[in-house]
C-alpha cells in the first residue's frame, strides 16, 4: 500500500474499524479482543477506554440512524445485530434457513470470491469451520485442496449463484459497486 493511500485502515476512525472487526467476526468480543483486533500496529496497544469510547460513538451513531442493525452490549461483550424488531421480516426474506453467522460467513466469502479456509477461520473465528460444513452440505461453497499447503481453497458454487442473483459490478448501472461489494 503506498503512503498516499486513503482507503487503506489507517483512513479510518476507529469506530469505523470496530464496526468493520464486528461485522466480519460475527460473533460477541470484549474490549481486550476489539482492541487487538482494532490496532494499527501490534506495537502500540489500544486501551479498554479508547475502544469502549469508540463503541459509545458507533452506538449513538446507529441509535441515531434509521437502520437495520445495531450495537447490542451482552455482559461485556459487544456484537453488531440486526434489530430484534426484524427477526419476523428476516425469516420470510431468507430463501434458505441459515443463521446469521453463517450468512456472514458466506458474505465473507461473496466479498472475497475464493479464500482459503484459513484465512477464513481467520477472519470469522473457529465457528466457521462449523459454516463452512453447513455451507458445504447445501452446496452454497465448493471447497478444493490448496496445492502447495494443508488448507483449502473456498468459493461460491453455481448454486449461490443461482439462489442469490447477485450481480456483477460490470452489470450495475453506473458501474456503481454493490452494497457488500465493499472491502
């Protein structure tokens, strides 16, 4: 990445990357893991106050938005979820039953178009080897042996294809990027 990069992480408030960490975790982190995950250099540590500040910003912001998710604190743990009030909208929506954390996993690998398993266990913790049998069962993932390593190559199979209709970036008009399109 060259210095005059401005789409890079270090563009970004830290809200904005503890948005990103809850997002493609999936799953409930404390402030010790957030701020881990959210610093920019392993050499220089973010506090417990920094990030729990950063989470108070990111909460106000979406409980001043009219939006679907929100930040919701469990103990002392915090998670990015679809409001409680959408529960019976999502179930008729999904054309397949998978939880939540699994279409996360499967956003992830949308976002990615081939990822090795690694790298994705990685990014969504070790529950998405559990996603990535489910996703296999249902044949949403097709999963090949990597070459010159232990993992596997995963990417979407024609039946995502066919069961989601995403379309390209080249189909849409204006050549405007779809909403999960972004890294």
């Amino acid at each position: 990445m060259s210095s005059d990069d401005t789409t890079g992480p270090a563009s970004l408030s830290l809200a904005a990357r503890i948005e990103a960490i809850l997002y493609l975790k999936g799953r409930p982190l404390d402030l010790a893991e957030l701020a881990r995950l959210a610093s920019l250099d392993p050499a220089v540590a973010l506090s417990a106050e920094q990030v729990e500040l950063a989470l108070i910003t990111l909460m106000a912001d979406y409980a001043h938005r009219d939006t679907a998710l929100e930040i919701r604190q469990e103990g002392r743990q915090y998670s990015l979820q679809l409001r409680e009030s959408l529960s019976g909208l999502v179930q008729n929506l999904l054309p397949v039953e998978l939880s939540t954390a699994t279409l996360r996993t499967l956003a992830t690998i949308a976002l990615k178009k081939r990822i090795l398993q690694s790298d994705l266990v990685e990014l969504r913790g070790s529950g998405a080897y559990d996603h990535i049998k489910e996703l296999l069962a249902q044949n949403f993932i097709e999963r090949r042996r990597q070459s010159d390593g232990r993992s596997y190559w995963i990417s979407l199979s024609e039946k995502f294809h066919r069961t989601f209709a995403l379309r390209g970036v080249a189909e849409l008009p204006s050549g405007r990027t779809p909403p999960l399109a972004s890294p």
